[in-house]
C-alpha cells in the first residue's frame, strides 16, 4: 500500500527527533509536525544542567538546535503544521493539520509533549503574544529594564524568575502556594499566598489584579505575565481516538503502543515518562525500533 510516508511523528521536540532521525537513517520515510517552535520545550528553558555530554550546561535553544540539525542531515522531513486530528483505518492512518493538509501513513508516533497549563482568567488568551510570555528565552529580552509578572510556585516559576532578573527585568513573582526559600531569589520581590485573578491592558498588558492571603485585591502594573502553575499534555485532538488518562496523557504498553496498535507514543505526553530530556530520547528511538515490526506486518 503505498502512503505519504510510512511514519509521520507528532511534535519536534527531543523524542520526536530522536524518532525521526533513527527511522531516517533506518531507510524510513519519515515526517515530522511541528504547531509551534522546533525543539518543542526545549526553545522555552534557559539552561540545561543534566544532559549528558554537557558538564556545564547548555541553553536549551543551542540543544534544540544540535538536535535539528542532526535529524535534518539524516534526510527526515520536518514541517511545520499544527496537527488537529489522527484517523485510523484498517490498513493505514491519516494525520490532519488545521491548514486543510493531511498525511497518510503507515504508523504515527505521538511525540507531542506537553504545555503550560492556563489560569484560565480574564485576558490570559487575549494578551498571549502581547505580553503574556509562553517561551521565556525567545522574549524574556523584549522586558529589560520593564515590570514583569510571574505567576506560580512551581520550579519553572523560579527559574524563570531568575533567568529574568539576571536579565534586567524587574520582577515580581506571585507565589499562590507560598514563596521559595529565603535567599534563593535575590532582587525579586515575593508575594507568598497571592493569586492572579486579572491581567490588565487595552491592546496588551498593563499589570495585574491579584488576590492576598486575607482576600483582598491589589494592583500591580507590569508589562509582562508569565503563568507557571504546571504543565498538561497536548493531546487535546486525540480525546476521542485514544485511551488516555484521566490528566490527558496518553496509555501506552510496554512497547509504547496506544490503544490504536499502529499508533505509538513517546515521550512527555506519555502516561507514565520520565519528564527528562534524556529519556524522550530514549523513548522516541525506542518506538523507531518498533515501527519496523508494525509496517511488516502491513506489507
């Protein structure tokens, strides 16, 4: 049967081109979808400290880029396009991109990671891009010498409180669930307890409407946000095509197939992975191994 390509893979980040690159060098015609930045999360974290080959760290842009570069060379396809549903039929599959195109193939594999989570308050949509900042290296330049917002008591809250105020920004960072350390955050101030509840602004954002421990609001101005409450899968188009869990991430097996046999996931937004740069690539050349298997059987 003849197909687009015999895999085409879900998201650019490191599963999805350690998946790409070992199918490519295999003899595999592989494709590989990319909604936003190649390198997926990588492209939003300032400093890698745990990646092997690496005793001093690597900014996650300049690791994003190494590995691009080296699917790239080893032929595989890489496009961008926002998947927005996976058909399955009995002897082939069809991915769909939002754009109107689609791919048909032999065996997706689901690289697609995950995301930060929203607050889900006023405006949080409406100033993304204007001021509501997703990817923290890309941006976090535009702020220098200006008043930012972030939002959140997780460690991506810290780090990106501090690459940001060694930056230049001045910074404030909204700590709902109480603040770091003592001494862990120089030059940022901490409202420990507050919750964001509005982000301000006519055309972009202008500041802040949050909420402190006793229940009253304040405002603070500011002319950028970042929300850093957590992270959820980007497995939205697949609810109702796969077993997931019930956070949305995706089941696999031992073998890393979904409940579509000819579907594998990788990776972040697997139930169960290790949210290691390491072991997404681990993963994604796990599941290139496999598509071999699959695509016999449907010779």
């Amino acid at each position: 049967m003849a197909f687009d390509y015999d895999v085409v893979i879900v998201g650019s980040g490191p599963a999805g081109l350690a998946a790409g690159l070992h199918l490519s060098r295999a003899g595999y015609r592989a494709l590989v979808l990319e909604k936003e930045l190649f390198g997926g999360n990588l492209q939003h974290t300032a400093q890698i400290d745990d990646y092997p080959g690496f005793p001093n760290g690597i900014p996650g842009a300049q690791l994003a880029g190494l590995m691009l570069d080296h699917a790239s060379a080893s032929g595989v396809a890489i496009q961008q396009g926002e998947v927005s549903g996976v058909e399955l039929f009995s002897r082939s599959r069809w991915v769909a991109c939002s754009d109107g195109r689609g791919f048909s193939c032999g065996v997706v594999i689901l690289a697609c990671g995950t995301h930060y989570s929203r607050v889900g308050i006023p405006n949080e949509d409406k100033f993304r891009g204007r001021g509501v900042v997703d990817c923290t290296p890309c941006d976090g330049g535009f702020f220098v010498g200006h008043d930012v917002v972030v939002y959140g008591s997780t460690d991506h809250a810290v780090r990106d409180a501090r690459y940001l105020r060694e930056l230049g920004v001045r910074v404030t960072l909204l700590a709902p669930d109480g603040g770091p350390r003592p001494g862990s955050l120089e030059g940022v101030a901490i409202r420990a307890g507050a919750r964001l509840m509005q982000i301000l602004g006519s055309d972009r954002v202008e500041g802040v409407v949050y909420s402190v421990p006793t229940g009253a609001k304040e405002h603070l101005a500011a002319q950028g946000v970042l929300v850093r409450v957590g992270s959820e899968p980007a497995t939205g188009f697949l609810a109702d095509v796969l077993d997931l869990d019930t956070d949305g991430y995706v089941l696999t097996n031992a073998q890393f197939e979904t409940s579509s046999k000819f579907v594998l996931a990788c990776g972040d937004a697997r139930s169960g992975a290790r949210p290691r740069i390491a072991s997404a690539v681990g993963e994604g050349a796990t599941a290139a191994a496999r598509v071999g298997e699959l695509l016999a059987n449907l010779a």
